[in-house]
C-alpha cells in the first residue's frame, strides 16, 4: 500500500517504521521539510491507499488546508486519524462539546473517508522491536469509520503491524474514542496500568444488551 502520513512526530514516525518493515510505500512528511525531505503535499499525493493524520490535533485542520483538502485533494481517499484532542496542558478535550475532531477532519476534507484509529497506544508500543502482545493476545486496535473499504483498509494497516483490528461503529462514535483516550492517558500519566481497568473476559460472559435498560 501507499501510505502518506502528515507529521514526523513520535507515533507517526514508529507507524511508518513498522509499515515500511512489513512491506508498504510509506512516505513521511514534516512542517519543517528540511528535516523531514519532504512536505505535507508531497505525502498527501504519495498515500493513494491511505493518509495517516499524525499532525497534533490543534494543527490538523491547517495542515488539511494547506493541502488543499478542501478542495477535494483527499477525496476518495482513506484517511486514518489518530489524534487525541486535549487542551495543551490538561486531560480535558478541545474539542468538548462536540463535534470530535474525526468529524472535523472529515468536514475539513470533503469527499475522504475518514476512520478514527491509533489513539489507546501511546508511541513506544509501536516502535518496540516485537508485535505488541500482552498476556499473550495482540493489541486491539479500535476503528470507527463508515465507509467500508475504509474500515478494511485501516483494518489491514493494523494487522500489519502484529495487532487485531476492532469495530468500534461508525465516525459518529470517534467522540467517544477520543474521550475514552483521554482518560486512559490520564491513569497512565498518574501511575495506573490502565489494562487494569479493562479486565479481559470470557467468550461466555454475558454482554450488554443495547436498547434495554
């Protein structure tokens, strides 16, 4: 696959490290082209098969404009983003209120198809030398988008890099994945295993049952 990503930061450099090894076209880019060898645009033409939105959140919706994604640059194209809106300095979302920062995107690059993803593993899982495995099962990775050769694309993505793609509904629920990574980052940084708070149960064990109370 052709992969473009905005940002040369930690997760989107540990993504493109880990996707390159398994065999993709990936291309990086940075504000700074110097650095980085190329540019925003110049990634933004190079991912055909997907664009990996790994710019902070507060420069994300520039940096789509810059590229001219407005104006249909991305359209047709699966655009996975894995920013985490919060408010420099705080664990609270910028984005609170709605809309998430997804749907932003998405109505920033009209014509995309957006699939939220990336945003529960902080940089380090992904650039460890080993598929990310604990207690012997991959990572899951959960995936909110609603176009469907989206969802398999970034589904594929993951699977790439060792770990399990999760459904996790449409973009209308990346508001909630973006709110729930916010949380976690919040236990991790005072000390918590967050895995603790998610305790892994059996096939059997009964599950929620939605629409009834």
């Amino acid at each position: 696959m052709r992969i473009g990503i905005l940002g040369s930061g930690g997760l989107g450099t540990a993504l493109a490290a880990r996707w390159t090894a398994a065999g993709h076209d990936v291309l990086t880019s940075g504000r700074d082209p110097g650095r980085t060898g190329r540019g925003f645009a110049d990634a933004a033409a190079h991912g055909t098969d997907a664009v990996l939105v790994a710019v902070p959140d507060h420069a994300a919706l520039g940096v789509l404009a810059a590229i001219g994604a407005g104006g249909g640059a991305l359209a047709g194209r699966t655009v996975v983003d894995c920013t985490v809106p919060l408010v420099p300095g705080t664990l609270t979302l910028s984005t609170a209120g709605g809309p998430s920062m997804a749907e932003r995107i998405a109505a920033a690059a009209p014509g995309a198809h957006v699939v939220k993803a990336f945003t529960f593993a902080p940089a380090d899982v992904w650039a460890a030398a080993e598929p990310p495995v604990f207690d012997g099962a991959p990572l899951g990775v959960p995936l909110c988008g609603d176009d469907p050769g989206a969802l398999a694309a970034a589904g594929r993505l993951v699977t790439d890099l060792g770990a399990t793609p999760v459904a996790g509904g449409g973009l209308d629920r990346a508001g909630l994945a973006e709110a729930a990574s916010a949380f976690m980052i919040g236990l991790w940084a005072g000390g918590a295993d967050a895995r603790t708070v998610l305790p892994r149960v059996g096939r059997d064990t009964a599950r929620p049952t939605l629409g009834r109370r």
